[in-house]
C-alpha cells in the first residue's frame, strides 16, 4: 500500500474510532479493539493524535480551575459553549465522513462479495467423448468431442468460456444472474433458454432451440468501447429456431436452417448443411485420433448436406469423393481433403 493510501486508512480509521471512544469508560467493549488497532502501526497512533488536538483546541475544561474571577469564568464559560457548538458541527461533519467511508467501503465490499466465484469448474471432453452434466442451478450441459470449456458462477453471474469445440446449455431462468458464454468471436447473454455454441477456427454459430438470446461481437467489446453503438448491426437477438454466424472480423449474418441440427451431436449423431471443408474437416476431427485437414479456396470450396453416426465417420470419408467432388488423401500424419478441381501438391 502507497504512503499515501495508508494515511488516507489511517485517517479514516481514526475519525471511525473518535467518535467510538470518545464518550467511552473503561469498560467499553470496544476499547480492546480500539487499543489492538491503536498500537498495530505508527501511522494509526499519528492519525489518532490529529484528532485529538483538534478537539483540545476547541475546548480546555481544565483551564476553567484557574480563573481567578467570575467575570474571567462567565467569559470562558461563554467561549466554551460557542466551542461546544463548534465541536458538535464537528462531530457531526466527522459521524457523516465516517458513515460515508463506511458506506463506500461497504458498496466496494459488496461488489467484491458478489464477484467472489461460488463454483468453479472445467469440462474437457476427450476425442470421440461426449460429456454431460447439471450444475448446481440446474443448468443442463452437453459437452461435445473434442472440446473445452470453463465455467466460473458468481452471485451476479454465470459465466462459461468456450475455448474449443461445441456446447450445448439448457439454462435455469434466473434473472438476478445472466448466462453469459464467451466463444472468443461472439459473446452470448441469456436468462433461461436452451441454446448450442460450435466454435470453429473462422467462425462460431449459436443456435436457438428455444428462448432468447443476445449476440455481441467480441472483438468490439474488448478493443472499443463504443463498439455495441457503432456496430450495432451485428448485435444481434436470436429467438426460438434462429441460427447466427459471427466470423473472425466480428461480422454476423443469420443463417436459414434448422436450429435442431446443432443439437444433433447430443445423440450421436453429425448433421452437416451445405457446410464447406473446413467445418467438415474441423468436425470429424473432435471424433477422429488421426485428425482431419482440409486446402481449399473459396473459389474452388465444395457445399455438403449429409447426416451421418458418428461411429460410422470413417465410411463416410471413404465414400467422399462419391457424393462430392472431393480428393481424400491419407498419410500417418492426417486426412487431407481437398476439391477435385484444385491442384494441390503435398509435401512430404
């Protein structure tokens, strides 16, 4: 702690205890308190004694035994009640100083209460492993192959960080703390609703079941603060059955399919809808041990529709290249997939 910041304590403590102890006996119960903070550090001791003096300048009982007339007592006695009056607006003005500092220190206290993590959990799946749970508020989650969240409750939030792959959340209704997922690219807040979050390298899709949701690009509420105003036309808000992509320039666009397909991977199964080689590829691979890679370019990038089990994965790399014009290319490294029409050469 600064010098400065232990004198404005030391001064703030020593108001808090004057207008404790200065009417106070022997007995108070208290005072032990008071004399242990007293004597715990130099600075208290010097805080302490600033106001003292300060009440000694106003008033000087003692002094009133050796006037010698009444005269000298009537004027003295007179000084004294225009300083008791003094001191009373004094004391008024430090009980107020004291009840603020109180109160500041109690908001700032509350806050770090509040902030203060009731659970604290990680949940990472393994390739092929699909994980399931209910946290403490009820909240129902499916974890996905391959992926890895973090998830982190307070009192005033619910808050899940989605580091890799794809999660879905069945959320409690609990309007004094919001769910909020941090995908990297998107930011989602709910209250209650059932929702899916797929976090590719390029993009992440969130997808509606029921309820609402409101999507932020990230990007802009980290790097700009006027960022949810001056991009305001990719905050979006997704309700039963909508489906959003926001992509690694904070761009969002609605996407026209079902939401139920991002649910799918909960029962085993891959449901893919018009998706381009890099999401075939980064998908199979939270199922896969020797991973999947896709070279493309948007030119040259296929579209593929298909629902497949997911222990039926290495058919349906098998069969690629018969329902789409795609080149499959294994070594002990990876799978390479890549469009027919583009000529690609691999290095050893």
């Amino acid at each position: 702690m600064s010098h400065i910041s232990l004198q404005r304590s030391a001064r703030q403590a020593a108001i808090k205890w004057f207008v404790i102890m200065q009417d106070a006996d022997i007995e108070h119960p208290e005072r032990s308190r008071f004399e242990e903070w007293l004597f715990s550090h130099p600075a208290h001791q010097r805080a302490y004694q600033e106001v003292c003096n300060l009440w000694e300048d106003l008033d000087s009982p003692d002094r009133l035994l050796h006037l010698e007339s009444a005269m000298q007592q009537k004027i003295f006695i007179e000084k004294t009640d225009r300083s008791k009056k003094i001191r009373t607006i004094i004391t008024r003005t430090l009980s107020v100083m004291f009840f603020a500092v109180a109160g500041i220190s109690t908001y700032y206290g509350y806050e770090a209460w509040e902030s203060q993590p009731t659970m604290h959990m990680v949940a990472n799946t393994a390739i092929g492993q699909i994980r399931s749970q209910v946290l403490e508020d009820g909240t129902k989650l499916m974890v996905n192959a391959n992926s890895d969240i973090e998830i982190t409750y307070t009192r005033k939030e619910r808050r899940v960080i989605l580091k890799q792959g794809e999660a879905s959340f069945d959320v409690a209704k609990n309007p004094d703390r919001p769910f909020v997922v941090d995908s990297g690219l998107a930011r989602i807040t709910v209250l209650g609703t059932r929702f899916a979050v797929n976090k590719f390298s390029s993009k992440v899709r969130i997808s509606v079941d029921h309820g609402v949701v409101r999507v932020e690009p990230q990007q802009y509420l980290t790097t700009e603060l006027t960022g949810v105003n001056r991009y305001a036309e990719h905050v979006l808000t997704l309700r039963d059955n909508e489906v959003a992509e926001f992509n690694l320039n904070g761009q969002s666009k609605r996407l026209q399919r079902p939401a139920a397909d991002a649910f799918s991977f909960e029962f085993g199964t891959i449901t893919f809808d018009q998706a381009g080689l890099e999401e075939i590829a980064e998908t199979l691979s939270r199922y896969r041990q020797l991973p999947v890679t896709a070279q493309f370019d948007t030119a040259n990038d296929v579209s593929i529709t298909a629902v497949i089990q997911a222990k039926y994965i290495e058919r349906f790399i098998s069969e690629l290249p018969i329902i789409a014009p795609v080149k499959v290319n294994t070594d002990r490294n990876a799978t390479l997939l890549t469009p027919k029409k583009m000529q690609t050469s691999r290095k050893p």
